[in-house]
C-alpha cells in the first residue's frame, strides 16, 4: 500500500531451558539461513547482563523485521522449519511476535 507505512516487529525467544547442545548447535547453523531472505536484524542474543524484578537468566534473543507479515513468513519458511525440525526437542522454549509501539 503506497503511503502506509509498516510498523516494525520483533521475534522474542525465550529459552527456558537447552535439553541438548548438540541440537540447539544444528538449529544455530541452520536457522540464519532464512533471516536476511525475511529482512531480519539481530538486536540481542544470550544472556541478560542484568536481572530486575521476577526476571530468571535466560538466553534470549529478540530479532527486528521489517514487519509482522515478515516475521510470520520467516517463521513459516521451509528454511526456518528446517531448523525448528533440527531443534526438535533440544530446547524448551517461547517464540513471541510483537509489532512495535
């Protein structure tokens, strides 16, 4: 649509706990195959530097892409699937889509 402009999202993982390191690896190989195809951007990944309020340690990572319909479409892709697949039941995990404010 001419004139709208798009409001960016981002992909918030949330890893409660990693079951396998050999799988979160493969996921970890396989996964950035899809993210530039999607437009995506990495802002954060690991562990947070400080903990405030009910906060646990957590590995993290939250991604910005150009839009939700983008972040869904990554999410969706053969390629991210692939990786999801590899992952299997390595890691026990949330995956969050929020459009920005």
């Amino acid at each position: 649509m001419r004139g709208v402009l798009m409001k960016k999202a981002y992909g918030i993982v949330v890893y409660e706990s990693i079951l396998d390191e050999a799988k979160l690896e493969a996921y970890v190989e396989l996964a950035p195959k899809a993210f530039d195809k999607y437009g995506a951007k990495f802002l954060t990944r690991g562990y947070p530097s400080v903990l405030k309020e009910n906060a646990r340690n957590e590995r993290t990572v939250v991604v910005e892409f150009p839009s939700v319909e983008q972040a869904e479409a990554f999410y969706e892709s053969d390629e991210y699937q692939l990786a999801l697949e590899a992952l299997g039941d390595g890691a026990v995990r949330s995956y969050k889509i929020c459009e920005a404010f």
